[in-house]
C-alpha cells in the first residue's frame, strides 16, 4: 500500500470493493463484516490472498477478486469518479441519508451525481408498472408535480411508465428536486428510452445507485434497489401494478421498515391495476387525491395547500419552457401529426417528441393513433 493509497477515504475502499465482479451487496457486506467493518482491511484482505470464508461464495469467485484488485488501482479509480462529478459517500459522511442508518438492510456506498441529497424534506415514492395506462402515467405525473411544488421530495427507480412519469411531473414545476434509484450505475443510462429525462434529473435532481459506476443493469439488481426506494421515503404510493409487478417488491420493503402504503383506485377491468386495487383491498391507504399522500406523512413541515381532492384534477404549475411552448403553438387547436409540428418548429424531432409526451402526461394534448390535439390551454 503506497503512502497516497492510505490518505484516501473508506468510501474509496469501498468503492473499488463494489467494482469486483459478482461482489454485490450481500457480499460487500459479508466482507466488511469478517474485516472489522474496515475496508482497507478488507481490500488489502482479497490482495494478499488471506483466507476469505464467505456465505455462498465459492474459491473462483474469490480468485477472481484477487486477479482483478491486484491490477487495480484504487486511488486513479477515485480520483476518475471525482472528474466525472460522481459523488461517493458511506454511513458516517455528511451526506449519507439519516434514515438509512437504522435501515434492516442499508446499502454498503451509495454513488449520485446531481443535487445533494436533502435530509430535511420529507420523501414520498411513487412507484408503479413499465406497462401502464394513459390514465396511470397521467397521475403519476400529476401527483410527482403537485408533491414537488409542495416540498416533497418525489422519489422513483427511473425505469419506463410510472416511475418516468413521476419524475418527469416532479421536474416541471420549481419544487423540491426528484431522487431517483436506479439498477445500474449512476453513468449507464437504462432504459435507452429514458436518456432525455436520466439528463434532466442528473442536472435538476439526484440519480442515486449502490452499484459500482460503469455497471451494467442486471434483472437482480432493480428487485435490490427497491429496497433503498423504500427505505429513503416517508410513504410508498402504488399507482398501478400488474398482479406480480416489481412495484410489490418495494411494497413489502416498505411494510417491513414500518413506511405506510398507499394506492390509487383503478379500473378493475385493467390488468395494469390489478395488483394495486388488491394492495387498497388487503388494507392500503385509498389515494383519491394529494391530501391523502401528505396525510399519510403526517402532514408538511411548512404547511401548503393541497391542490385539489382528485390527483386527476390536481393544479400543477409547468416551468417556463420555451421548447414547450414552441411546440404548443405548433399543435393550435386542430388535430396535427408529429411530422407537421416537426415542420413547424426549430427544434430536433426528438426534442418535439419529448414535448409532446410531456403535454399529454399534463392533460394540455391528447394522442389518438398518429393524431395529436391540444385540449387545454
């Protein structure tokens, strides 16, 4: 160990432990375990090939961290992740979460770029399937817009459908910046899809993940984050779930870390709300507008009005956007195809599509097959 290796902090260490290879957070914390809580020890444990008793950890997996840290170089992979604005921080660093101290199964190191989290704002998670409704996606925005503006910081996994609603709600009004956890690292943007909405909030709000940065999104990794969605939010909202969603996962983190549940009512007949009306049915907190959401995070530390009993109709207030606004101006009153607004505007087609989802997931313009109408002002 070189005399600037030993300067660096144990977020350091513990970094270049999450970059091993099949090292995840059952075993990262295997291995602070059995080294005293100390991940130098424990790094310097995997290089001098000192006996490593592991639960559910075989000799070549082992070997292997040996064959990668010795050709690892600690200090130039922190000091890479500092160039590429990534912050790194453990338990016991100012900007570790509070409420993940006494988690039952808190992460090892949490990697973020964006907006320092903030530990005075009470957090709700709005979480809920890739493959929604219309109806779904438009209250999700609504709900995520109307807690920011309140102060509520809005958090989500990032993924398609609900969770990019509720941030992208979150993100158009001047409010409390979104959290998001995500299942890979905080640089590989997932899904492709989301790589507009993943720049916005790295530059409004906060991407947060316990994996290593560089690490590509594995299936077992977004059951793992839900956890820490849970375990950052004051309550949980469900505003669809398919019978075995993921969204269940986050649920029953929730319930085991004592975070009240909610779900908004949805119609029987859609499969997309099967599992969340089965959530109001087993007991869940019936979420039939935003004052039911803060009453159940035990209200405002500055108390504001609500905007409205239905999440439906709640009144959300958009930034001022003159991509938007171009883009309104190009839909007019009468039903247009997106060929025509991109004919219209100076803007990349991409950027107009963006546009366009963003006003119907505000209810200002509706889709009808190829079709796009302005319905409000």
């Amino acid at each position: 160990m070189t005399e600037h290796d030993s300067s660096l902090p144990a977020a350091a260490w513990v970094a270049a432990l999450s970059a091993l290879p099949e090292l995840g957070p059952s075993r990262l914390r295997g291995l602070l375990s059995i080294s005293e809580g100390d991940p130098r020890q424990a790094w310097h444990r995997i290089v001098s090939g000192a006996p490593i008793v592991l639960e559910r950890t075989g000799p070549k997996v082992i070997d292997t961290w040996r064959t990668v840290a010795r050709r690892f170089d600690v200090a130039n992979r922190w000091a890479a992740m500092a160039s590429l604005g990534i912050r790194t921080f453990v338990a016991g660093d100012p900007e570790w979460p509070p409420v993940l101290l006494d988690d039952p199964e808190p992460p090892a190191i949490l990697f973020a770029c964006g907006h320092r989290l903030r530990a005075d704002a009470p957090a709700v998670a709005i979480v809920g399937t890739r493959r929604g409704s219309a109806y779904g996606r438009r209250i999700a925005w609504q709900l995520g817009a109307s807690l920011a503006e309140l102060g509520v910081t809005v958090v989500s996994g990032l993924a398609l459908g609900v969770d990019a609603a509720a941030h992208e709600g979150a993100l158009s009004v001047a409010g409390a910046p979104p959290v998001a956890v995500v299942g890979s690292g905080v640089d590989v943007v997932y899904p492709a899809r989301n790589a507009s909405l993943w720049s916005r909030l790295a530059e409004n709000g906060t991407i947060l993940s316990e994996a290593s940065p560089g690490t590509d999104p594995s299936p077992w990794r977004f059951p793992a984050r839900n956890r820490i969605i849970a375990g950052l939010s004051s309550a949980v909202v469900v505003v669809e779930s398919h019978a075995r969603g993921g969204s269940l996962i986050t649920v029953d983190e929730a319930l085991e870390r004592g975070v009240p549940v909610g779900a908004v009512p949805g119609a029987i007949t859609e499969s997309s709300a099967s599992g969340s009306n089965r959530l109001l049915a087993d007991g869940a907190v019936p979420i039939l507008g935003i004052d039911d959401v803060i009453e159940m995070i035990g209200g405002l530390p500055n108390p504001a009005s609500a905007a409205s009993e239905n999440p439906g109709d709640a009144t959300v207030r958009e930034k001022a956007d003159p991509a938007l606004e171009a883009v309104v101006d190009a839909i007019g009153w009468s039903p247009v195809l997106l060929e025509q607004v991109c004919l219209r505007v100076d803007l990349e087609p991409s950027e107009v599509a963006v546009a366009i989802e963003t006003l119907v997931l505000s209810g200002r313009c509706v889709r009808t097959g190829g079709w796009i109408e302005r319905i409000a002002s």
